[in-house]
C-alpha cells in the first residue's frame, strides 16, 4: 500500500468506534452538504467580479529579474484583495525582491473557482507567456473540498504539475487546502465536515507534492484563530475570502519556503539550515510528516535525502521544518512596471 493510501486510510478509517461515528457523521453530511452549502452561499454571497491583475515586475534592481509564477485558485488569483499590491503573489514578489537584491517579474494564471484539474491548462498558459521561470507557488484545494472531487483524482493532478515544473528546474512551494472548517458563516455540522475533508485532503497533497518534487507549507487553520478574534479586519467583505492584511499573512507563511527554495536568504538566515529537534524539526517518513504538518499551519515539508539503501519508492522520506512567519510582507508602495 502507497503512504499515500495510508494517509487516507488513517483518515477514513482510525478506531472502530471513531469509523463508525465518522461514516455516520458523512452519512448526515451528504444529505445536509446541498441544504447548509445554499445556506452558506446566501451568508457569504460573491461581491466581488474577479481578483485585481497583479502580473508585473516587483522591485527595481538592475538586471535579469528573478521569475516567480502563480497557480491556483481564488486565494492564488487574490480574489478580496482592494487592488494589485495586496494579493499572495504580489507580496511574495516584494519580499523576494527585498530578500535577493533583484527585481521579481510575477506572472499569476490562477483563476477564480479553479479545482486542481485546471492546473495543467494553467500551466499550458504561463509557459507561453515565460520561457523560464523561477519558481512557482501553487494554492489550490478549496474549490476540490466543496465540489468533492475525489481526493486522488485531485491529487493526482496536482502531482502531474509539480513533477512537470521539476523536470523544467523550476523550484515549487505547494500552499495545502486550507482548513475551511474555520470559515465562519459555514454552520455545524458542515463545518466539521469540511475540515475533515480539507484536511484529509492537505495530506495527501504533501505526501503527493513532496514525493514529486516540490516543499509544501500547510496553511490549515493559519488564519482560523486571528480570524476569530479579527473577523472585520481579515474576512473580506463576502465574509470568506481573506482580506488583504489575511492575504498578508498567507503570504508571511509561504515566503521563507519560497525564499529557501531559491537559496536567497543570507547565511545563518531562514534557509535550508540543520534541522532543530527542539522546533519538531527532522528527517521522518513523508507520510508521518504530512500528518504533522495538517496540524501545525506554516509547516514546510521537503524532500529528504537518506543514506544508501534507506529509502525505495514504498519508503518517502521528507525534511520538516517550521519556519517562522517572515516580517518582509507589506505591500509594496510603487506600482509595478508593465
């Protein structure tokens, strides 16, 4: 059995009592997923006619500038953000090119309600337009959750896009399913479902991600408890979407993986160095990291090399690292060049 069908055969299955008492609760949650997901999308309601243009070049330092490419879904796409400068990939161009002394040249085809079958002609579109980029962010895994596409049909298309970007030199950081049992308007029991299922769903992406390839940073309930305390301030106005200082914190998340990705930071900053057992930092099996990182949000998993003999492909091994958050995310004061 792959670890990938044990992460979902940890999720779905667990103690018999917790089997039964789960199936039951998915049972209900079928029946009331249609009634409570028109109750939620009246609540949230969709105000907004698309996500700002935020394509363009970051930063103003001489030369090549570095290219940093965005997949995904609304979150990618910045959907709730006021204007270009305050979306994921705008930030996260801003704090590259603060970090690397370069300019950062950000091209974003992520769509909104974009599901992980959509990755490829997304791909397709900003290979195009860029002959060799960078690095690519990937956030996708909402729309999959409350469409309930199957889960390994919708990791398999995320793998296909990572292992295709790699053969390519391109550096990925994967963004997991949030957990959308934090959203607020969403009522109980559809929540609990929902954050099962998006969970579930994280895992199996970082067990996916990972073993093609790419580092994947959980955003699980990142945003659940300053949500909570600061709803006004972090939902934007559909009361689902974040924010633009929620897009910021997204973004704080995801830039030391990106940075890392791209050897940026100075020495002795927050890049690849030695693990810190102290932090729950280390080399383990992928499997076991994915569960981990599900329940720490801004945990990077990483593919890990063993010694000799150590590893075959039943047997994954990952680097799992907690970054902290970096403070280099406020949106930039110029505009970007066309």
């Amino acid at each position: 059995m792959s670890q990938l069908a044990r992460v979902a055969g940890r999720a779905a299955v667990g103690t018999a009592a917790s089997a039964a008492a789960g199936a039951a609760l998915a049972g209900l949650g079928y029946g009331l997923i249609q009634v409570e997901g028109r109750i939620a999308r009246r609540i949230v309601g969709n105000p907004f006619d698309g996500a700002p243009d935020d394509d363009g070049t970051y930063g103003a330092a001489p030369g090549d500038p570095v290219g940093l490419i965005v997949l995904g879904d609304s979150t990618a796409a910045g959907m709730g953000a006021d204007h270009r400068y305050q979306t994921v990939g705008a930030i996260l161009a801003t704090g590259l090119a603060a970090i690397m002394g370069r300019s950062v040249r950000l091209t974003n085809e992520a769509v909104v309600g974009a599901e992980s079958a959509d990755l490829s002609a997304q791909l397709s579109r900003v290979l195009a337009r860029v002959d060799q980029p960078d690095v690519a962010v990937i956030l996708v895994g909402g729309n999959d959750v409350t469409h309930r596409i199957d889960r390994a049909t919708s990791v398999q298309h995320l793998e296909r896009t990572v292992r295709y970007l790699r053969t390519l030199g391109i550096q990925v950081v994967v963004g997991t399913c949030p957990d959308l049992g934090t959203v607020e308007p969403i009522p109980f029991p559809l929540s609990q479902l929902l954050r099962r299922w998006s969970r579930d769903l994280a895992a199996a992406q970082t067990v996916a991600a990972v073993g093609a390839g790419a580092r994947t940073v959980s955003m699980g309930d990142l945003l659940g408890p300053e949500f909570a305390a600061s709803p006004k301030e972090l939902f934007s106005q559909d009361r689902f979407h974040p924010s633009p200082a929620g897009y910021a914190r997204v973004a704080s998340a995801l830039l030391p993986s990106v940075a890392a990705s791209l050897d940026a930071w100075p020495d002795g900053a927050t890049g690849d160095t030695e693990p810190q057992a102290s932090r729950g930092e280390g080399i383990g099996l992928v499997s076991e990291a994915a569960d981990r990182a599900v329940a720490v949000a801004g945990t990077e998993v990483g593919p890990a090399e063993v010694g000799e003999g150590e590893s075959t492909p039943r047997t994954r091994w990952a680097m799992l690292r907690r970054r902290a958050r970096s403070e280099s995310t406020d949106a930039p004061a110029h505009t970007p060049s066309p």
